[in-house]
C-alpha cells in the first residue's frame, strides 16, 4: 500500500539532496515531489520550491537524482505550448501598455505604476534578492565579535528563542518581533546580525534596503512579500535588512500630481508583514540604521520593532578587545602593547581599529619586516588621523617657517588649557590633502562630557596657531582656516545648543542626525536673537585669541626656541617635546578667564 506523501521544508529536501539521499523528484511549477531511497526509508514528500528551477535542476544533476519536470497542463506538441505562451506574453505586453497609458493619462505622468504592475512583476521583478546563508553558515559567532558586550547580551535573548523557543512559549513570553540595530558607521551592526545566526544555527536572509526600490511603484513591496514568503517557508529564520532607513523614512503627503510613492508603498508592506492579521511564527526580523530620528514612528513603535539596541562606539576596555580579534591573523612584535593603542584611539569605531591593524601589518610589510613594532602602530594612527606623509611636497623656507610657529603656537597654548587631551607630537612634514603640518593631541582617558572651562580651552588651543604667526611675523597666513572654521563651530555650538552664554539655558539649534555629525536644524527665532547669537560667538572667539596672544607672549623666548628646534628636526615628541612645553608660564588671568568667560 502506497504511504501518503507528508509536508516537508524546502531547506531539509535540499539537505536530502546534498547528502544523497533521495531516489527521484517530480518537479511541478508550485510543488517539488520526491521519494527517498530504500535505504532511508523510501519515504514521499512534497515542497514548496523557493529557488529558480534551473537552480535545482543542476544540484539534481550533480547528485545524480532521477528527476521529471511537469507543467500543469500537459500536451503532446511542443508548437502548442510555445503558440499559447507567445499570445500570453503578447497580451500581458499588451494589457501593460494600456495600463501605463491609462495611468499616464490619469495621474499626468505616473508611468511608474502601470509597467511594475503589467510588465516588472511579472518578469520576476518584484522576486527578493535576498543573499541567503544555511543553517549557521554565515560564518561569524559572538567570538567574532567584540567591544559591545552590552549589545552582545541583549541579542542572546534572540539566539535562544530560536534554539531553545518551547522554553519561552510554555511560559506565556513572546519573543521581540523586530530588533533594530542603531549606532554610528562602523560599529559592527551588520556584523552583529551575522553572527546571531551563525549563533543561532537557522537560515539568514539578507537585504539592504536600496535593494527593495525600484523606478516601478509596487516593485518594492513585492519584494518585501516575497522576502517573508520565503522566510515562513524556511522558519524558523532571521531577516536581516540593512540600511533601513533606505525604506523606513517617515511617510510624508504623498506626491504631486497625484502620483504613487514607492517608498511608502514599500514600507507599508513592511508594516503589513511585521504587524498584520497573518502570524510570522519563527520569523524574527533584524534591521540596522545610523539614522533612527528619520524612521516612520509606526515602524518603531512596539510590536514591530520591539527592540532597540544600541551598537555605539567602544570604550578603551571594548577598543582593547577589537584590537586583539582583529590581530590574531598578524604577526605581532614583542613590543606591541594593544592597550596603549586602545588608549591612544579614543573615538575609533570597530572598522576604524580594522583598518589600523590592516595599516601597521601593510607598514611592516612594506618594510621587510617578519613582524608589526609598536612604531608601525604609531605611524598607522598618525595616517589614519592626519593622513599620508607628504615628504615630496616642497615648502619655501617662508613657507616652512610660518608652519613651524604656526604649530608650536598650538602646542603652548594647548599645554595649559584644562581637559585630558595631552600634545604627543609637533610635525612640519605635510601630510593629506592639506595639511602642512600638524599637532598631535591625543585623549588620555574616554570622555563623554565637555566642561564649560574645557571648551574654552579648546578655542584658545585652536587658535594658538594664528596668534604665533601675528606675535613672530607681524602677520598671518591662510594656514589658519581650518582652525578658524573649528573654533567658530565650537562656539556657535556653546550658544546655539550647548547654552553657555548670557543668553542663557536656551537651544536655539537641534541635532537632525543623533549618529552622524555636522547635521543640524535652526530653530524659527527672531533677528533680534540671531544678531544676538552671532555678537556671542564673536565674543568667545575674541576672548579666546586674546587669551592665545597673552600666553604667547608671555612665553615669546621659548616660542622661538622651540621653533627653531622643530625647524631642525621636523618632528617633535616623547620626552623632548614633554620638556619644552613644561616651560609654559600661564598668564595671571589664565584661570579668571578659564572659569568666568
């Protein structure tokens, strides 16, 4: 008697497959049969086909698989299938034409969404391109991962459920539909979601959200039906979608002229899918973003992203840790201490501390040297920070001269102002695409907060440069401009959104971006006010180059020693460096300014 074929999930016939198991399979355009060999049970089941069928029909081949390929209605005369097939391509050529005509017509323009309905889908447009990764075979675990051990135990929660999920569901818990991962470039979210399933063991569907639209309105969401049709079949299983706010911008009114929007088509889908009247059992969906302030509040309300998990830049124990896993593949000196890197690279995010590793074992190499020194880490922070070394960029001795007072009036000014930020290393050697030289000030310890008298600091500090330059040659350079434009920011900042000034508590400024910098929005004030803002700033810069000239002055012989040592030498640092700048005499009225303004 003929045993009735059972139900199974297309991952685990093509496991079948690859481990030869099966006899023969039947192939239909909306389901795969087979039977497996006596030796395993001889058994009949059926599938759901999610890849392409000449996909399939090579891993038969390959596994030497008896196979037949059927189509719903069978005919004895190829001819007649080929003339039915041509009339129906010609009349859905057809029927889409008229649709974008009528839609042209209608809308005044809104070709888009006559041909994605009547022509793009059906030509397998709207088919996810998901990159597809089998059981844990994304190839990274939690051992990958590291500097984020905060983030790391929050997706744990998630690794479980998928392995151990009766153990949540007999107690009444429901796992987060949704986690979206948020923080600044770089800091290893993609690698994060990665390695969840490579923890979790189940199969890894990957998307970035450019890849969801298309010129044709309804491409987008199609897709996104696709990607979830895809996942259910496999579940359980993670999505993952990066660069979500690709797709996931707050929705607007909508278009002229009566047009479709096809993010928002594509977004809605979305919603749909996380949120709808049908069940993603054993679906959990992955996102990542820099941009959380722009994402639709209806994407990250609970329900849909029920999580939130901050990947934010590591601390100097967390910087510590990525350093090591990314040099266990590098031949490291007897001198190298990560920690003192670690120290020495506050800020560094995760692909930051990658590409320095990467560009100390490049130097060594470049060297002939069997292993990366400490000195091949130093000089990769100088590059990564300031940029390559330009030694072939010729300077006049005017030009040179100028650079040379230029960044000893940093460094003296910045030798006696308030924070944590200690001057490592003078340079005339230009680097980048601008630099003429350079003062290196490294933070001795992770800072989240800046103090009022630190800020101060900072603007004098920036324009210590320009004051040496007016204090030894009677005039100034251009070489200035980026400081200027720095210490203008800064204060500009201290009024507008910092409140530290006579205007008081009030942020006339508003971050756009909470991860990217140099975004922000002016708040509707008055002329008034804004005349007021602009004699505030001019008012801190004034002070601080007053107080940059009084220092210099007070210090004027050892500016013009330390000037021509660092003509001599080009670079000034360790203990040399360090016994110049504890010459530096403060002015009496360093401090009263320092507090007071």
């Amino acid at each position: 008697m003929k045993t009735a074929a059972r139900p199974q999930v297309y991952s685990k016939f093509v496991q079948q497959v690859q481990a030869s198991q099966v006899q023969r399979v039947t192939i239909r355009p909306n389901q795969i049969e087979y039977t497996l060999k006596p030796e395993f049970g001889g058994q009949s089941y059926y599938t759901q086909p999610t890849d392409r069928h000449d996909d399939l029909v090579s891993l038969l081949q390959s596994h030497g698989v008896e196979f037949t390929t059927l189509t719903d209605t069978t005919t004895d005369t190829n001819g007649t299938n080929a003339g039915i097939l041509g009339l129906l391509l010609s009349l859905g050529m057809m029927l889409g034409a008229f649709a974008w005509l009528l839609k042209l017509n209608k809308a005044g323009g809104g070709v888009g969404s006559g041909m994605g309905s009547g022509l793009g889908v059906g030509l397998g447009v709207g088919r996810s391109n998901a990159r597809t990764y089998s059981q844990g075979k994304t190839g990274v675990t939690f051992a990958d991962v590291a500097g984020v051990d905060e983030a790391k135990q929050e997706l744990q929660e998630v690794v479980d459920f998928l392995a151990n999920g009766d153990k949540y569901r007999k107690i009444g818990a429901k796992i987060p539909k949704g986690v979206l991962l948020v923080g600044p470039p770089g800091t290893g979210k993609t690698l994060l979601a990665k390695a969840v399933a490579g923890e979790a063991g189940v199969p890894f569907l990957s998307m970035s959200g450019s890849e969801f639209v298309e010129l044709f309105v309804g491409v987008g969401a199609a897709r996104v039906r696709d990607l979830f049709s895809r996942a259910k079949r496999q579940a359980p299983c993670i999505i993952f979608i990066d660069e979500l706010d690709a797709i996931g911008k707050t929705r607007g009114g909508g278009i002229p002229n009566g047009g479709n929007d096809e993010r928002e088509q594509t977004l809605n889908q979305l919603l749909t899918e996380l949120d709808g009247f049908d069940g993603n059992e054993g679906v959990i969906l992955l996102a990542a973003t820099n941009r959380p302030e722009i994402l639709d509040p209806a994407l990250r309300r609970p329900g849909r992203f029920d999580r939130q998990v901050l990947v934010d830049r590591p601390d100097k124990s967390g910087r510590a840790e990525i350093l090591r896993v990314h040099a266990q593949g590098v031949i490291l000196g007897e001198d190298v201490d990560l920690d003192a890197i670690a120290s020495q690279t506050a800020g560094f995010a995760g692909a930051d501390l990658a590409n320095l590793v990467n560009e100390a074992a490049l130097m060594a190499a470049r060297n002939n040297r069997q292993a990366v020194l400490m000195a091949d880490f130093k000089e990769a922070i100088e590059r990564v920070v300031a940029g390559l070394e330009k030694r072939s960029r010729i300077l006049t001795p005017l030009e040179r001269q100028t650079v040379a007072y230029h960044e000893i009036g940093h460094a003296l000014v910045g030798a006696l102002m308030p924070g944590h930020h200690k001057v490592t290393k003078i340079s005339i050697v230009p680097r980048g695409l601008a630099a003429l030289g350079y003062t290196l000030q490294m933070p001795e310890t992770d800072r989240f907060l800046l103090l009022e008298d630190e800020l101060r600091g900072q603007l004098a500090t920036l324009l210590g440069g320009r004051a040496a330059e007016e204090i030894s040659l009677g005039k100034i350079s251009s070489g200035a401009s980026d400081d200027i434009q720095k210490a203008t920011d800064l204060a500009e900042r201290a009024v507008t959104q910092y409140g530290m000034s006579h205007l008081g508590p009030v942020a006339f400024e508003k971050n756009a971006a909470q991860f990217i910098d140099g975004s922000s929005t002016r708040r509707a004030i008055s002329a008034e006010v804004t005349a007021e803002i602009d004699r505030q700033v001019k008012h801190s810069l004034d002070q601080a180059y007053a107080m940059a000239l009084a220092i210099l002055r007070l210090n004027r012989n050892l500016l013009e020693a330390a000037t021509q040592v660092l003509l001599k030498q080009e670079v000034l640092e360790g203990e040399p460096l360090q016994a110049i700048l504890a010459q530096v005499q403060a002015p009496t009225e360093l401090q009263a300014w320092l507090t007071n303004g």
